[in-house]
C-alpha cells in the first residue's frame, strides 16, 4: 500500500503528459463549476447574500426610472431575452441542430444532443424540488412563474443546450475562428438569459449564479462524453 502511494504523483504526471490542455482545462472548468454551485448554495442557505440579492433587483429595476429607455422598452426587451431561455425556445433549437445531424447522417451525435439536453433538464428540476427556495418578492413579477427560484431553470438550461450545443458542434468544426465565434455566441445568449431573470424580477442574483455554474458543469460533461465517445468510434468525427 505504501509503495503504490509513493507512486501516484507519477502516474499523476504521467497521465496529464498523456492528456491535451483542453480536457484539463475542461476538467478544470467542471471542478469549478461545481464548486461555485455548492459556494452559492451554501451562501443562500446561511442567509448571507440574501440582503445582497435584494439591492441589486431593486437596483436592475431602477433602470426604469433612470431614462436609459422607456420601462415598456425595456420591459420588452427582458421578456425577448427571457424567452431564449424558455422551453420552446431551447426546444427549437436542439430539434433543430438535431435535425441537422441527423440530415448529415451524424446519428449517434443527434442521441447525444437530445440525451444531453434531456439529462439538463432533468437535472434542473430535481434540483428546483429538493431545494425548494421561494420566488422573489421585492420587485413585481413581469414574467410568469411556476416553479421555485433555486437554480434559475431559464439560466442553468440556456447554458446545458447552448453551450452543449456550442461543443458538441465544435467537434465538427474544423476552423478555430468558426469555434471561438460559436462558442462566444453560446455563452453571450447564456449570460442575457440570466441577466433578463434578474431584470424581471422573478429569479435572486444568486440563482442565477447557481444556474450558470450547474448549466457550465452540465455542458462540460457533455463535451468529455463526446470526446471520450468520438475517440473510441462511436460518435462521427468531423467531415
């Protein structure tokens, strides 16, 4: 037993020699991910940042009364970006990149997307039902609501299908600057989802957080199956 401790860090060495930066940046990203969910977690539990997560929706709701543009503008606009994290929104888009694989005859990479997206979504909701925290109630709702606020489901699921999306399609992109763009689009949408939950008023700050780095951790699992999967043959390589 002794003898095999004394020799971990070797096989440690050896096995991140053998391994390329972007699975231990992966593997890196989900650690942190999941690390960040179990902080906020933890904050929100303790009662830490709820004082927090009140200034600042009181402070994103001000935005209406400071002029940058009308509250019914602006209203508009967090119901549109709001939207890109709803159900048929998210539902559009993975039928579509679905169907897409599926036209290239890319079949086994259109089973991962929808179990991928899937396995998001149902990992938000257990979330949502074990913990169980209360909407806000600081500001008015301008968005509908009918599950409970930990993790925002809108953020966490705009970050499994388009950041899953984002990776999954990557594997067959050959061009750096056609992944950085996609990539970058994926996590752009992510981030006005989020922000948009805040804005109307029906998600704390910290669930959005929380959402974010569950979606993150999600999203990087799925790019390491698929790896994983498409260096063993059993998802199409890039054509």
């Amino acid at each position: 037993m002794i003898a095999r401790l004394k020799r971990w860090p070797l096989a440690l060495i050896h096995w991140l020699g053998g391994t390329d930066l972007f699975v231990l940046l992966a593997l890196l990203l989900l650690v942190g991910g999941v690390l960040a969910f179990v902080l906020v977690f933890d904050l929100v539990q303790r009662g830490h940042v709820q004082s927090l997560d009140e200034r600042i929706m009181l402070r994103a709701r001000a935005l209406d009364d400071e002029g940058w543009a009308s509250p019914k503008v602006l209203q508009e606009v967090g119901r549109d970006l709001t939207a890109l994290g709803g159900v048929a929104v998210l539902t559009f888009m993975t039928l579509a990149v679905t169907g897409y694989l599926l036209i290239t005859r890319k079949y086994h990479a259109a089973l991962l997307v929808v179990l991928a997206t899937l396995g998001g979504l149902s990992l938000s909701s257990l979330l949502k039902h074990v913990i169980d925290r209360p909407r806000p109630t600081v500001v008015e709702h301008l968005s509908g609501s009918m599950t409970s606020s930990f993790p925002s489901g809108h953020s966490m699921m705009a970050a499994v299908v388009y950041l899953t999306l984002a990776t999954l399609l990557n594997r067959f992109v050959r061009q750096q600057r056609v992944k950085l763009y996609v990539l970058s689009l994926a996590l752009l949408l992510t981030l006005l989802v989020g922000v948009s939950r805040v804005y109307m008023g029906v998600h704390w700050p910290t669930d959005v957080l929380a959402g974010w780095s569950a979606g993150l951790a999600w999203a990087v699992v799925c790019w390491l199956v698929a790896r994983w999967l498409q260096r063993r043959g059993a998802v199409e390589k890039a054509g």
